[in-house]
C-alpha cells in the first residue's frame, strides 16, 4: 500500500455501525485480543448496554485513504468513571476543588472490561509513525474544540505502548493478575509449581466438587447451547448483587443473547450440574482467541462451597493446558488469585491532561504513584505459595 499522509482524512464516528465490519476486522483481527473486533464492541452498543443514556457515547476515530480504513481507535466520552476499572475518581475531587470541569472525559478501551490489549488499529504496509501521529493530533484537536479536560486509553498492549510516542500521554501503572503456560502437559503438572501444602488445598477444593455432586462441563463455539444466554445473565445479576454499591453491573440481558447467538466463535463456557437436573447451577463465561484466554463473568444459583475456584480458575486452566493456551487474564478481583497461581503483574493506561491544573500535579506525584503499585505488586508476589525450587 503506497500513500501519503496528505491523502489520509479523520471521520469521527458516533457508532461502530457506521463502518462496515469486514473493514474494521481486517484491522482488528490480527491481534491477539478479541475485545476490539467489530461484533464485541457492536453488540455493546446495539444492545444499549453501552449508551450515550449510561454516560458512554461513541467517538470511534477512523482515518481513511480514499474508501479505505486504515487506522481506527475505538473512543468514548464518559460523563463518569463507573465501568473503567481506572479509579481516576479523586481526580474528579482535585478538578472540582480547583473550579475545573473533570467531565466529559475522552476514554479509549474496550467498555467496561478490564483486559489488557487495547491500542490503535492500524493496517499494515502504511507510514505506521506517520499514522500513529495524526490520530493523536486529531484526537488533541478534538478533545482541545469540545473543552475536554483530558484523554485517557486504558488497559493499553504492553508492545504497542512502548513502540508508541509519548505525544504528551503519561503512563500510570496498576496491578492485575496472569497466568501463564510453562509448557504444562496435565493440571498436575501445574499443581508441582505450588508448595505441598497449597497442593493439598487445591487438591481439596476440587475433590470437594465431587463431594457436592458436582458436574463442571466446558462448551465452546457452535456446542454451546443458546438457551444459557439468559441463565448466564440472570447468573451474572446474581453475582453483581453480592458486591452492593461496587457491584460491575454494566451489561443487559440483550447483550448476553446477542453473544451467544453470533459471538460463540470467541466464547467458553463452563457449566455446572448438580444431580440429574439438566439446568447449571452456575456458569462461568471466557473469551479465546489464538494462545489467549480472558475471564468475564461468571455466576451461580445458590453459594456452594469453593465452586467459585473451579469455574473461574482451576477448570479453565485445565482447559487452557489441554488446548495449549498460552496466557489467561483472570480479570481484576481480589488477592485469592495470587494463591491460585495468578502472579502479579503491571498493566498501563496513558493519559493526556489538557488542564493544566491537573496536569501539573499529576505529573508531579505520577512517578510516586507508580512506585508504591510495584512495592503492592512485589509484595503481592511474595506471598506466591510456590515451592522455593518453582
């Protein structure tokens, strides 16, 4: 592909459906996470989960050479913060303390999903340098004529990000969890990596499965049966209702109907069976694609002792090792991953202030900030209950 940056011109999107998928996923498509392609973030907003009506309105950029796209960036103005798992929340009490508007707010990541992966797309065999500068320059013209305050691109790919010019963004670091695959050929291979008293409570806490009478059974693409979309919603509901007022109730039940109708290709599923009853007592929900595995949402009729462990961790590892997965994203939670096996690791949003009344402190402590989430992820590693020749 031969251009130049003068015949390239910027469209500003207010849906995802005003690009064709087949154009978009010729973009999206090579990379490793599904959570950028065309149907996920289409159905987001098709079904009214993600809305201007609950403060999310699309501002996807697109940049085109003639009737061809070749970049994109999936972006959203947010009248708040709920759904990015990025707590800026106190920088919302600074701007208010200094008389400052914080919202709206420009925010590119994939909605309400807190995965790393997320970065510009952008077709191969272009000025990659050249195409990365005009959609940050047509990102700050945009945010600088509707009076933003300032951008912000969460969950960013880790190669992406380092390959990107800073272009004025500021890195701010956060904890999450992984797992990785060290060439394991069974569960118990994994199981060797723990010390031998954690290998017994794992041991334990899946045998206690049994115990209940439990079946745990995994689906994936066309097996999965369509009837669970509404369980896996009502599921889902259940768990959300637990958590109070930090509950991450951001999706409908058309959301979870629509994935599982034409998504499926990108979908795992385990269900739980209790007795003969042909209806799960739980479901757990993860998305594939290639050598990666990324949890979502999971949920269950009624408590059953350590059922939480098996459909969100110890079953889609087993899967995971069996189908050579390399990587799997727990989503963010708490530190029992960390006794699971789930070590600690950094992940970055960048972020561009245009107010200077937030730049400048920002700027000032960001370094700090940074720091002191390296000694928590340090320190959360060290309670890794690996044995010491792991």
């Amino acid at each position: 592909m031969t251009s130049t940056t003068s015949s390239w011109t910027i469209r500003w999107l207010h849906s995802i459906a005003e690009v064709g998928r087949e154009q978009w996923d010729k973009l999206a498509l090579p990379l490793p996470t599904p959570l950028l392609e065309w149907q996920w973030l289409h159905h987001l907003e098709a079904s009214g989960s993600i809305s201007p009506s609950f403060g999310w309105q699309p501002r996807h950029l697109t940049v085109w050479n003639g009737q061809e796209l070749i970049g994109a960036a999936p972006l959203y103005l947010k009248t708040h913060s709920d759904g990015e798992f990025i707590f800026d929340h106190w920088w919302a009490q600074l701007a208010a303390e200094y008389g400052a508007s914080y919202y709206p707010k420009m925010v590119g990541m994939s909605p309400a999903t807190p995965s790393v992966g997320y970065r510009f797309l952008t077709a191969e065999g272009v000025d990659q340098p050249g195409l990365m500068r005009r959609m940050l320059s047509a990102i700050d013209q945009f945010c600088q004529q509707e009076r933003l305050s300032c951008c912000h691109l969460n969950f960013v790919d880790l190669p992406w990000f380092t390959r990107m010019p800073s272009h004025g963004f500021i890195g701010w670091q956060h904890q999450s969890y992984l797992w990785n695959n060290f060439d394991f050929q069974c569960f118990e291979d994994y199981l060797q990596l723990f010390n031998s008293n954690q290998r017994h409570n794992i041991r334990r806490e899946r045998r206690r499965m049994e115990k209940h009478g439990i079946d745990i059974r995994d689906f994936t693409g066309d097996d999965i049966p369509t009837d669970l979309a509404a369980l896996m919603y009502r599921y889902y509901l259940n768990t959300n209702a637990g958590y109070g007022i930090w509950a991450a109730r951001f999706l409908n039940g058309d959301f979870f109907q629509r994935i599982f109708q034409d998504y499926r290709h990108r979908l795992l599923i385990f269900a739980a069976y209790s007795g003969s009853s042909s209806v799960p007592v739980a479901l757990s929900m993860l998305l594939v694609k290639d050598r990666h595995l990324i949890g979502r949402y999971w949920g269950c009729a009624a408590p059953v002792k350590d059922l939480h462990f098996n459909m969100c961790f110890y079953a889609p590892i087993e899967w995971a090792i069996a189908n050579g997965i390399q990587t799997f994203d727990p989503g963010a939670g708490s530190p029992h991953k960390i006794y699971r096996g789930f070590r600690a690791v950094a992940n970055t949003s960048l972020h561009r202030l245009y107010d200077q009344r937030l730049k400048i402190p920002f700027e000032q402590l960001i370094d700090e900030v940074n720091d002191l989430e390296q000694v928590n992820i340090d320190a959360l590693n060290r309670q890794l209950p690996f044995a010491k020749d792991a």
